[in-house]
C-alpha cells in the first residue's frame, strides 16, 4: 500500500479516512507486538525441552555403543557383523500428525511406531551376548528420543518462521505504512490549512469591497 | 580312568601349557596397539598363524582368525596324540566350528553377498575347507541352494528339517539353533561313549557349558518378555545339571527371581545326585 501524494485528494473527507487508518495499523502493530510476545515465550518453552532430550539422547547412545562394543568383545566382532548380516529388521514407520498450538499455529506431532513387532529374539542368542540384546533396545530407544527431538526442532523452526513473518509485517507497518500515513495526512492537513488561509483571505477581501461599495452608494 | 592311554599326549601337554602366556601378560595387551600385541604374539606358540597376516590386513578380525586357526589346529593335534574315544569326542567338538561355517555361509547367501565378500566372514575348518566353501557359495543361489548342495553332509539333513520352519516363518535363526542343537546333541553322544571318569569330566564341562548356555537363553528370552513355548524352541535339550524337561518347568516362572530360585534348587539337587554318584562309584 503506496500513498502518492498527488492522487490524494486533500478533502477533510479523506484525511478523516487516513486518520480512521492510521489508528487501525497501530491496533494491528498492537497485536502484532503482543504476538510477538506470545511467540516468543513459547519458543523459550520449546528450546528448553532440547538440551535434556539431547542429553537423554546421547547418553542412551553412548550407552548403547558401550554396550555393542562389549558384545563385539565377547562374541567377536566378525562373528557380531554375520549375526547382524541375517538380523531380523525392524520396520520402524513415522506417523505425522498436527495439532493447534499458540496462535493457532499448526505444530507437527511425529510419532515412531514399530511396523512389523519381532515377537522373538531378532538373532540367534547362542551366539551373541545379552549385551547385544541391551545395546539394541537402547539403540531402538534413543530412536524415539530423536524424533522426538525432531518433533521439538521442527516447532521450533515453524515458530521461528511465523516469528519472522510476524516481524517483517510489524516493521512493515511501523516503518512504511504509518509514517507513509502521516506524511499523505500531514500534506492534507497543510493543504486544508493553506485553503482556509486562502478563503479567510478571500472573505476578509470580499467583506473589505462589500464596505467600500456600500460607502459609495452612501 | 586309565592314566596309561594318555602316555603320549600328556608329557605334549605339559609343554605347551608352559608356552601359553600368564593371565597378567594377556591383561597387558589390553592398552597396547594391534601392532604391538601382533608382534608379542608373534613370540608365543599363535607365532605360526599370527605371521602370516600382513601388515596391512592386521585387524582385529584378522588377529581372531588366527587365533580360532590355532585352536582349531591344536584341537586336531590333541586328536590326532588322543586314545580312540577321546579322538572322537574332540573330533565332534570341532564340528562346532564346521557348524559356524555353515552358519557363516547361510548368513552371506541370505544376505546375498558375493562370493569375495562372504569368505570374510567364514573360517573354512575340518570338512569345510576354503575350496568346499567357495564352491557351495557359488552354486548356491538361496539359502535353499546352501542346503541341497550340504545334502552330502550330515548338516545338510539337519537343515532340511528345519527349513519348512524357516519357509512357514521365516526366521532365519531357527536354522541356526538347528545345527546348534544337532552338534551339541552330537557331542553329547560322543560323551557318552567314553568311560569311568573320563565320561565324567566330559559331562561335566560340556553339560556345564550347554547348561549356562541355556540358562543365559531364558534370562535373556525372559528379559525380552518372550513366550514359554517360543523360548523352549531355543534351548539345547541335552544338559547334565538341568535336563530338558526341569528347564521346561522352571522356564513356567513368570519372573526372573522366581526363575532363579528355581534353578537354585534345581541345582542343588543334581550336586545331591553327583555326590550320590561319586559314593557309589
């Protein structure tokens, strides 16, 4: 929305319509502003959650390597490679869901399910340790932290967008519609002021013939 | 037992048990480097195996190879210094290894590796030599090829029983714990033709290792949650503490303590039938 001053029409008619719009961009900057906050403590919230999830993540993980290196130890790594070679995959699926968060923002719900349960062991137990049992199920468990994560991470960037979107419109109106709004009112209200000069001139001049003509026929 | 039969292979033994390396030079090689545990080892009776591996294929796989290779050729030395019975006993011990093997070879075509590939994670021993194994790989397609083409073997028939199972399921382990059960059975009816003490000792160590092997099974399968009847599926069902069907019945406890316990007692009372045994005897 671009005011060029000559295609204002300096009537009281369109200054009222300017300063009808004036007031109404600095109710939306209002909410705009108080959008913002929400926004932005709901972002805090949001990165809050990450560090003890990370921190979950990788201690189950370290954990779960700990735990395969050792099985690697017991039963040798050549053997644990053929074992994994013939393993029963797991066929994990990401359902994505999504639900209204703050502002109505729709926030993705990311959910880690097993496709085809493995009912048994996944290899043969004769020839590996239960430490390859253990690392596997902290590996399996640390997928759902990671989703998870991504989940929170992926919120994160919607916000983060929206937060954008929200600031350029804010700085859009700050920075460019109201003082675009000014000026065009500013200019009206000098004009309607330069014509009230003219015609209170133009009275004052009219009033001075009036008497002038009335002394004569006197 | 009859000290006499073991006149050659004693006065062997000895010696190469004074080669072996101490428990603290072997808790040593822990900190240290591959090459410099290759080159320690190089002076210890693995010197043999451990040299032919170069220094570039020097790996810890490349070092468990030559490890088992030792092993397998000192269980073949034993055999060969061994008395009749005993020759067969060990003889059935390192169809173990022939049974991974197999295993090993399954594995890779069920992965559908190429021949190259899968050799390296096959240890060619006893009947399966590096050039049967070749061969087997590449006649066989299908894990079904492995199993007509081992039909010559006794691993062959073992496999084809169990592989309906496999097709009707298809958990590929099951083929395994086939040829685990089949070889372990094997040994234990090699045991069984020794005498006296012999046969005693021989219980005793293997049932002690088919034992702890199947009580780690039910640990593990309990920890995992998995069914009774799926479980006994994974046992090996000769034993000399816990016969098959005591470990059938301890395996019914619903949790782990409760399942201990049971073994407990079940163990105490086969040491009650030892000591009856060793009075007796």
């Amino acid at each position: 929305m671009s005011l060029e001053l000559a295609s204002i029409h300096p009537t009281r008619l369109e200054l009222l319509r300017l300063r009808r719009r004036k007031s109404m961009a600095e109710g939306i900057v209002d909410i705009l502003k108080r959008d913002l906050d929400a926004l932005t403590l709901n972002l805090f919230e949001l990165v809050k959650k990450i560090p003890p999830l990370r921190d979950k993540m990788y201690k189950t993980l370290r954990e779960a390597y700990e735990l395969f290196i050792e099985a690697e130890m017991i039963s040798g790594s050549r053997k644990i490679e053929g074992v994994s070679l013939v393993a029963q995959p797991i066929d994990f699926k990401i359902s994505e869901d999504k639900k209204k968060g703050v502002l109505g923002i729709l926030f993705p719900i990311l959910q880690l399910s097993e496709g085809n349960r493995v009912s048994g062991p996944r290899f043969n137990l004769l020839d590996t340790s239960a430490n390859l049992d253990k690392s596997a199920s902290k590996i399996k468990a640390s997928f759902y932290d990671i989703v998870k994560l991504a989940e929170i991470e992926e919120s994160v960037r919607i916000l983060l967008e929206v937060m954008a979107i929200k600031k350029r419109q804010m700085n859009r109106i700050q920075f460019k519609i109201l003082p675009q709004l000014n000026t065009a009112i500013r200019y009206i209200e000098l004009i309607l002021e330069e014509t009230e000069r003219q015609d209170a001139v133009r009275v004052r001049v009219l009033q001075r013939k009036r008497k002038e003509r009335a002394l004569k026929h006197a | 037992m009859c000290a006499w039969k073991y006149k050659r292979i004693m006065p062997k033994i000895a010696i190469a048990k004074l080669k072996l390396m101490e428990p603290k030079e072997i808790i040593d090689l822990a900190g240290m480097s591959l090459h410099h545990i290759s080159s320690i080892l190089e002076k210890t009776p693995y010197e043999a195996e451990i040299s032919k591996i170069g220094t570039k294929e020097l790996s810890a796989n490349s070092l468990e190879d030559a490890l088992l290779q030792n092993f397998i050729k000192t269980c073949e030395e034993l055999m060969e210094l061994s008395p009749k019975h005993i020759r067969l006993l060990l003889s059935t011990f390192l169809m173990k290894f022939e049974a991974n093997c197999v295993k090993a070879i399954l594995r890779a075509k069920q992965a559908d590796l190429d021949v190259d590939e899968a050799m390296k994670y096959i240890m060619p021993v006893g009947r399966l030599g590096e050039a049967r194994c070749r061969k087997t790989l590449e006649i066989s397609e299908k894990v079904a090829d492995v199993v007509e083409s081992l039909s010559d073997m006794e691993y062959g028939s073992v496999l084809e029983k169990a592989f309906a199972v496999y097709e009707e399921e298809e958990i590929f382990y099951l083929l395994e714990i086939a040829l685990d059960r089949h070889v372990y059975s094997k040994i234990w009816r090699a045991i069984g033709k020794l005498g006296g003490l012999d046969k005693k000792i021989a219980r005793t160590v293997i049932g002690l290792e088919i034992d702890s092997a199947n009580v780690k099974t039910i640990l593990r399968c309990k920890a995992m949650e998995i069914r009774n009847y799926q479980i006994r599926r994974y046992l090996i069902p000769v034993s000399e503490v816990f016969g098959e069907k005591e470990l059938e019945e301890v395996i019914r406890e619903s949790d782990i303590q409760s399942f201990i316990n049971s073994l407990v007692r079940l163990a105490r009372n086969a040491m009650v039938r030892d000591y009856q045994y060793i009075f007796t005897e």
